[in-house]
C-alpha cells in the first residue's frame, strides 16, 4: 500500500489554531513552536500524516494567495516551516498543504500589474473573463471572473501556459525546498480537468507516490479521483451520513452511501472526515453525544482515508454565526486540554483506533463488505489474506444483542477495541456459536471483533 492509502490524518488550519490577525498588515509573527506541539500531539494520538493550511502569503483567511513562494508572515518565515516539515517527517508524519490554484488575492502582483496598466498589462490572460468595459465595487473599471460571487477572489486562467508555468515552478519549490508529500487542491471541483492532468504527470515525475487530494463538495467523485488526475477527493457525501444517519436513527443512509461510493471509485479511498474548516463541528451537528463514539468507529474503519479535525477530538463545539467561518477556525492551547487524555472518552478513542489502525492492516487494506443492517444496528467486516474484523455498531438508546453472519469461517471472536463503557459500567460481549457472531452493544455503543 501507499503510505496515504493507510494514513490517518491530522488537520489544522494554522491562521486559526494560532490566533492570527484576520487580516495581513504584513507584520510578523512566529508560531511554529506552538504548531510543532500541536504535531507531536497528533503524533501521539497515532494520526501518522498532517494536512496543514492555507499556509502560504495571503491577505486575510489564507484563500486569497498573494505570493504563493512565501510562508504566510502570520506563521512564521520559510525557514520555520522547512524545519517544521523536517520535525514531523522524523516523528513519522508525512506533510500536505493546501493549493490554491483556482484563484488569487487582490494584492497578487499579476493582478496589481491589471489594475494599473489594464489592455497594456502583460498578465491580461493570466485571469478569466476579464471585461475593460466593466467594473465592479472596488470601482476598478473592469470586471472579471470570481470565485463564489466574491470579488476579493480573481478566477485564474489555469488554460494560460505562462499560469501554468508559474503554478508548476511553484509546486516544484514546495517540494524542492520543503520536501512536502503532497498537496490538497482548493475548490478542485472547478479546475479546470486538463490542469489536473498535467499537474498528475508533473508532480509524479518530481516525487514518488506525491499525493492530490481535490475538494469536490458534490457529483460522481471519480470524475476527479481516478488515475489520470487525483488521487482522493473529499467526502462530503459520507461526512453528511455520518451525522444525519445518527440524529434521524438510520443507518440504511451511512451503509447506502457506502455503497454507492465504492461503485463509483472502486478502490479509490476517498478523504473521509466528520468536520472540518469550512463545516459546523461534528459535536454541535449530532442530537445525542453519545453517537460521537459510533461516528469515530466508522470514520476510521469504512473504508477511506479518514481526517480528523483539529480540537474534534476533544469533542469541542462550532457553529457558524451570521455565515462567519470563525468560530470553526478557534485558537487554542494545548495546556487546556491535559486532562482529555485519560477524562475524554472521544480522546481515548482516537487513540485507540489510531493504534489499531497501524497494528492491524486489515483496517486500511481490508475488502469492505455489509454484514447486517437495520436502522439502528450496522455491522460490517474488513477482511484481507484470510484476516477479518467485524465492526458492530449500535445507534439505539437501548442495549442490543446482534447475531452477525460473518461469512467466513469463524472459530473464535476477540474485541480488540476497549469493550466497557465506563460512563455506563457496562460491557461489550462478543462470542462465535454456530458459524455466527454473537454481539452484545450497550446503548448507542460500538465495538471492533477480530475472527480466528
């Protein structure tokens, strides 16, 4: 397997975890220690790759780029992230940053050379549908094509060779001056296709097994994720089940997306999460807490490669206020959290699964396959090299005994993810008898139960 096919990810927004000015005056800051600490923190929670950004020189929120070969001044100089990335390669953690290659900043020198010569400008191509005859309300006498309906974010030619050139050489220098493993392509479900061709062959050709992950919200997901452009692209699509499946009592949703999914890529592994910079936390978007537990089970073990976003696990609320993205993007410390390792059961089971994931291979290698289904109950097994685990979940606000058809020879049965609810003093009970699996779930509990 390739190493980010058997990831599991840590992701922070570094402007946000380390408190930045939301808008870039220029001045300098210097955050780097605090996001090392936060990485030996994901570190020893078992997370083995961090996705970290925007990162690069921008003028507010990180999206609108204004120098794409320069460490946002908010974080820290060049020479801190190189060291940076070298510290998390040595504690075992690959690196990804975010591109954003869809659109700039106001403030990118291209555009500024626009505004100012305007039909004369050597970088009139370099934008889409730029209109001298328009305007817009910046007053700059033209108009052009946005991102979103937001002028603040000028739509890049990606088709313009002298672009692509730039963005290219860019990459490169990520890659050449950083060492980074790969790269998240921002609002990839409007790139241009051919774009992402070329980027594909490019990057293969500067680093082995150099990772693409696009952010496609919504459509048939290996339009993007196949083997001639990306290597993985967002979930969105189970990130809605995961709580929308628990706050309606319905796990028929979560395994038909499952499902549906893996007809469509097939063995591509999407990027799977249950929150993250743009989305409300999973904590403020699930009825009953108590389905935390069971959405953490599964974002690890469906098949995919699963994220996990900064202070989630925790188990920390966020809401959007008034459309702001803010309150999802919180500065915080680590001191304030000491206590979660032995007091915060979501915690203690990230930890959990994030060693099960490296102990047993079947969990990222593994064939998926469903083995029973209800609204409230789901069980379904990974199996590879005549090795299987079952994962047996339990959404009802009562305890459940299951009978599970492995479909495999089966002699014994071990739970090998932590069978008590200490909040509840209550145990998880799996046993084989006749050919089946025997499952005992408290309320709204889930377990993990290797065959033999």
């Amino acid at each position: 397997m390739k190493w980010y096919d058997k990831a599991v990810f840590y992701h922070i927004y570094p402007l946000g975890l380390c408190g930045c000015k939301k808008e870039n005056n220029g001045e300098k800051e210097q955050h780097f220690d605090k996001l090392t600490q936060w990485s030996d923190h994901a570190a020893e929670l078992g997370f083995t790759a961090i996705y970290i950004g925007p990162l690069f020189e921008s003028e507010g929120h990180g999206y609108e780029t204004r120098d794409y070969k320069q460490v946002d001044c908010r974080l820290g100089t060049n020479d801190d992230f190189k060291k940076y990335v070298a510290h998390c390669h040595e504690k075992g953690m690959h690196i990804i940053v975010d591109g954003v290659f869809n659109h700039v900043g106001r403030t990118f020198p291209a555009f500024q050379d626009l505004l100012k010569n305007r039909e004369n400008s050597a970088y009139k191509d370099w934008f889409c549908n730029v209109n001298f005859g328009g305007n817009n309300e910046y007053n700059d006498g033209l108009s052009y094509e946005n991102w979103g309906g937001y002028n603040l974010l000028v739509k890049l030619n990606q088709r313009n060779p002298e672009v692509k050139s730039y963005l290219f050489e860019a990459i490169k220098f990520w890659i050449d001056e950083f060492d980074i493993d790969g790269i998240r392509l921002d609002a990839a479900d409007v790139l241009d296709f051919d774009f992402m061709r070329e980027l594909r062959g490019f990057t293969s050709g500067l680093k082995e097994d150099f990772w693409l992950m696009g952010e496609v919200i919504h459509g048939d997901y290996s339009r993007w994720a196949n083997g001639d452009m990306l290597d993985s692209v967002t979930n969105y699509e189970l990130h809605k089940g995961l709580y929308s499946g628990h706050n309606d009592h319905n796990y028929f949703e979560i395994a038909h997306s499952v499902k549906r999914l893996l007809g469509i890529c097939g063995d591509t592994r999407l990027y799977t999460f249950v929150d993250n910079h743009d989305v409300e936390r999973i904590y403020s978007k699930v009825n009953n807490k108590e389905h935390l537990y069971n959405i953490y089970i599964l974002l690890y073990t469906l098949y995919g490669i699963p994220s996990v976003y900064y202070g989630s696990e925790f188990a920390i609320e966020g809401k959007k206020e008034n459309g702001s993205d803010w309150n999802l993007r919180p500065c915080l410390e680590l001191d304030d959290f000491k206590d979660a390792y032995e007091n915060n059961e979501i915690t203690a089971l990230c930890a959990k699964l994030g060693k099960l994931k490296k102990d047993y291979e079947v969990l990222s290698a593994g064939k998926y396959e469903e083995l029973l289904l209800t609204n409230r109950q789901f069980a379904y097994s990974r199996s590879i090299d005549k090795k299987t685990v079952i994962v047996a979940l339990n959404n009802d606000d009562n305890e459940a005994v299951i009978t599970i058809n492995p479909r495999t020879e089966c002699m014994g049965a071990k739970i090998i993810l932590d069978g008590s609810n200490k909040a509840k003093n209550e145990e998880v009970e799996a046993k084989a008898e006749n050919g089946n699996i025997i499952v005992k779930l408290p309320a709204n509990y889930g377990t993990i139960i290797e065959l033999s």
